[in-house]
C-alpha cells in the first residue's frame, strides 16, 4: 500500500479543524499528526513553528468566516443581518469566532485601516442610500456597529448558550438606534 503524502494544505486544514472544535491551543504537532495519521516529521517539515502553523490557521479561519457570512447574510438588508451574522457565527463557531477576532492584524494603525481591511464597502452604499446620509456618516455608523459587534460576538463567545439571539439582537437594534440618533444629531448641527 503507498504511503499517503501529507501537504502543507492538509497539516493547516488539520490545525484548522482542530481548533474549530477545541480551540487552537489544542492545535499541538502531536494532535495534528494523528488527526492526519502520521508521524510528526511531516507536520514540522511545513512548520518552521508553532507560531506559524498557527497563523495560517488563522488565516483558513478568516476564509471560513468570509464564506459564512457571504452565505447567510441577507443581500436586501446588508447592515443589520451582517451582524446579526457575527452573533450567530460567535454562537455556532465560538473557537473560529475567536481565533478570526484574536487574529494580529500587522500593520493597522488606526480603527480606518481596520474598517477598511474587514468591512464590505457594499454597507456604507447602502447605509448611506437607505438613511440619505453621506458615505462618511454612513461609515462611522458602520464602524461603530462593527466595533459594539464584535464586543458583543466575543461575550456571545464565551457565555452560557442560553442567552438567547433575541436578547442579543435587541442590544444591537438598540445600538445601532442610539448610533443612528447621534449620526442625526451631528448633521443637524453641523
């Protein structure tokens, strides 16, 4: 019987699963190597170290949270159900949820860089045509979201699963009202 080779693409996509059920730290060599049955010699021939095998999986984890997402939003109201989205992703995949959000993100210096390395320009069009709001406010409001989102994804992440989406998505309409209020509020006085 030939022996079965082992790919780089198979050794991350060990790690990746791995984590998505146990969480990364549970992504060891020895873990990914019986997860592939084989020794650990292939594994450390990809990996110069932990440290990278580990970022590519982060990386395998932003694919599979950009493919979730673009699956289950609602293309008719972009803005609520991409978050609505994030809180279920923190709900269905906590470890991928959390491996995706602790990723390090080199070489953002500001919430702007961020914003435009994470977000769907599509949002803020649509933002800005649904309110008649210009893109600016319309991408601070985004932002804004974005970030509450991502606060509440990663409490949603490590609580109790009995607190429900509803009660969830009640903070974030009442967020993105109060956001919306201030937005309102800085064009009339402005």
């Amino acid at each position: 019987m030939p022996k079965q080779r082992i790919t780089k693409e198979m050794v991350v996509e060990a790690a990746f699963e791995i984590a998505r059920k146990e969480g990364i730290e549970r992504a060891t060599v020895k873990a990914i190597a019986e997860r592939l049955g084989c020794s650990v010699q292939p594994i450390y021939s990809y990996c110069r170290n932990m440290d990278g095998l580990r970022a590519d999986a982060a990386q395998r984890a932003r694919q599979f949270v950009r493919e979730y997402v673009a699956e289950r939003a609602d293309k008719t109201d972009l803005f609520r159900s991409m978050g609505h989205t994030y809180v279920r992703l923190a709900r269905e995949e906590p470890h991928i949820f959390r491996l995706y959000l602790f990723e390090e993100r080199k070489d953002i210096t500001s919430l702007e860089e961020l914003y435009r390395s994470e977000t769907d320009p599509r949002v803020a069009m649509e933002i800005s045509e649904k309110l008649g709001v210009s893109i600016e406010e319309a991408k601070g409001l985004h932002m804004n979201m974005l970030i509450y989102t991502i606060g509440v994804g990663t409490i949603f992440s490590v609580i109790s699963p009995s607190v429900s989406e509803e009660e969830i998505f009640e903070k974030q309409e009442e967020a993105y009202k109060a956001f919306l209020k201030s937005a309102a509020e800085g064009k009339n006085n402005g």
